[in-house]
C-alpha cells in the first residue's frame, strides 16, 4: 500500500462534535504534567527569595511550552478526523513525547536541558511536517508549510538553548516561545503572504468538538486542586485548620466549576451541545491562564494545609489570591465581545474584589486568608447568578 492512499482523504476528513476516547487517554499525560508544574510552583514558594523571580519565570515558560503542545493537539484533532488510524499513531506518538517533556521537567534548567528541547522541537516540527507531508497536493498543506517555518526557526533556539546553560538556556527558550506564541496569534504569515482566519486558507475548525476539549482539559486542571488539597490533609492526617483550608479548597473548585461552565454573555449563550460557538484566536491564551490560575490556587490551599501556622509569606498570599484572580481574567475574555454586547462586568468586579482584599491578608493567619479567598469566590459565584438568571449549564464560548 503507497503512502497516498495511507493519507488520501485526511484534508477533506472532518473532525466529530465529540472528543474521542483516545484524547481523553492523551489527557492522562497532562495528569501528572500538571502535577509536575505545580511542584515547581511549590518548590518556587520555599527557595530564596533572591532568586524568586528567576525560578517563578522558568514555571511559567515550561507551563506555557506544554500548553502549546496541548493547545496546537487540540487544534489537529479539531480540524481532521482523529479517528482516522495515521492520526492516532501520531497522537499517540506526541503523548510518549510530552510524557518524556514532564519527566525532564525539574531538571530542564540543569541537567536535561538537551532532552527537553530536543523533545519539544521533535513534537512540535513533528505535527505540521506530519500533516505537510501527509497533506501533500492538497490545498490546505500550505497552511502546514506555514506552521512548519516557524517552527523550525523556534526550533533553532530550542536546541541551542538546550545546548547552552545558565542565562544563555534561559535567553534562547524564552526567545523561541515568544515566537510560537506570535506565530500562532497572527496565523503564521510568510513573506509576501499575511496571516489569515483559518476557514480562509481552506481549514475547517470543529468548533463544538474543540470546546469540548476545552472543557475537558479544564476539569483535569480543577482535580489538581483537590488533589493537593487532600494530599496535604492525608498526612499527617485532619486538624482543625487543614479541614478548615480542605472545605475552603472545595468551595473554590465549586465556585471555579459553576463560574466556567454557566457563565455566559447576556443574550449569547451558547446551546448545551455547543454549537453557534464562534472560535476565536484568543480562546486558547484565555484557557492558558484559566488553568494557571487554578494551579496557582491549587500549590496556594495546598501550602496552607500544610503549615497553617502564621505568620504567612507575602508570596503565597500573591499565589492563593491571584490564582483566581488570572482564573476570572481568563473566563472573562474567553467570550467573545462586540460593541453592542460587551462582556459581563460581573467576573472584572470579582478580579476588583480580589485584588482589594488580598492587601491586608500578611496581616492574618494562613487558615484565614484560604476561608477568605473562598468567600470571595463563593460570592462571585452567586453575583453571576444573579446578573445572568440562566438556567441550563452551557459550553463556554469560543
């Protein structure tokens, strides 16, 4: 069998409105990715605070790096069929590879720096040279060509990052991020060609089934919550203040829960089986800090639980508090606004509120500060109720 007739069909293949079983699988990674990153920001909270910055700065480029994968996988999986056989070897195939990225990931900025950037460069040049090659004579593989170029010039800095150590690593990844990050903003324009809404280069994005692997990825990150929070409460066991901060962390996965999937737009709301939702570029930089702020609030409860004792740092009270803060940021922008219906004001009063109250929270107990944050977001929730008077849980908008 040639290699056409293994490929003939993909460009004109169309992704289902439900996400697959074998997704889900793929998400499993994630699972303990998520789990490693939120060790970073643990780790980031109890080191010197000279250097705070630094290490904080290299948590948020390995979170971003792995949500590209997740987010460009998403995208694939949305346009083509990813039931069709060559598409499921390559998932798969990117799912061992970002397994591999989260096993380097404490010591990326050490020791295996080489195996991490030389994974990510594999993974990410692998998917569009993949579908150029597998799209070839179609009209649409120009579009991969397209994501190929910038890839490979990230590519370049990935590996002489990888190859270089201390400030150099630092300079080169945070280089080659900015240019994917760019890339995927403005479509990935050429020279002499300007970057263009997909369905105008001829792809056709699922909408329904991209929002659905938006939901998903979105409840993975809200277990890391619980997952923190009862770890920390298992041992040495239940006090008085870990169970207190244990039912402050189950307010605020609630609180997160009800705002993401029943806050909408006055007027707009999307049907429950997601279709009419309008896909925007921005959906994915909005998800990006969405689940940051619910690590952030996770690595925050967990802390707390485990040394409730005051006084409290300056810095955990900035993670417990702007963890939801980035997290109705994000929800906030994830709908699409126009002039004649701007966003709901209702989750930007909750980033007000949080903002406001975390100022005197050095002051309190760490126990106070989680039964605080709660509170908040617990108000928030019931605001938005009010200000929508919905009914029937919605898929967000795209």
């Amino acid at each position: 069998m040639s290699t056409r007739a293994v490929f003939r069909g993909l460009g004109d293949s169309r992704s289902p409105n439900s996400a697959t079983v074998l997704e889900l699988l793929f998400d499993i990674v994630y699972v303990f990715a998520l789990a490693r990153l939120a060790g970073r920001v643990a780790d980031d909270l109890t080191i010197v605070r000279h250097t705070l910055l630094s290490e904080a700065g290299q948590t948020v480029l390995f979170f971003t790096a792995m949500w590209m994968i997740w987010s460009l996988n998403a995208l694939l999986s949305s346009t083509y069929d990813p039931r069709r056989p060559e598409l499921q070897a390559f998932l798969l195939a990117t799912m061992f590879g970002t397994l591999v990225l989260a096993v380097s990931l404490p010591q990326a900025f050490g020791q295996r720096g080489v195996v991490f950037s030389v994974t990510y460069v594999i993974i990410q040049v692998g998917r569009p040279l993949f579908l150029a090659f597998a799209l070839r004579g179609h009209p649409v593989q120009g579009f991969s060509i397209r994501i190929l170029t910038w890839h490979l010039a990230s590519g370049v800095l990935w590996i002489s990052g990888g190859i270089s150590g201390g400030l150099g690593r630092g300079v080169f990844w945070t280089l080659a991020l900015a240019i994917e990050l760019v890339g995927a903003a403005i479509t990935y324009p050429l020279p002499g060609k300007r970057g263009l809404q997909l369905n105008s280069l001829g792809v056709t994005v699922s909408q329904a089934h991209l929002a659905e692997r938006y939901n998903q990825f979105f409840m993975i990150a809200l277990a890391e919550v619980v997952l923190e929070a009862g770890a920390a409460v298992s041992f040495p066991g239940f006090s008085r203040d870990g169970t207190i901060t244990l039912v402050a962390s189950f307010v605020a996965v609630v609180a997160f829960w009800r705002i993401y999937f029943y806050h909408v737009r006055s007027g707009n709301a999307s049907s429950p089986s997601g279709e009419g939702i309008d896909l925007s570029r921005g959906a994915s930089y909005s998800l990006l800090l969405i689940v940051g702020g619910i690590i952030c609030t996770a690595v925050g409860f967990g802390q707390i639980i485990e040394d409730p004792h005051p006084p409290i740092d300056w810095a955990l009270v900035v993670i417990v508090f702007g963890g939801p803060v980035l997290f109705l940021i994000g929800r906030g922008f994830l709908e699409k606004g126009s002039r004649a219906k701007p966003r709901c004001p209702a989750l930007f009063v909750g980033v007000a509120a949080l903002v406001v109250g975390a100022v005197p929270m050095v002051l309190l107990p760490p126990v106070a500060v989680a039964v605080t944050v709660a509170v908040i977001l617990a108000g928030i929730t019931v605001l938005d109720q009010r200000a929508h008077q919905r009914g029937s849980e919605t898929n967000p908008t795209l």
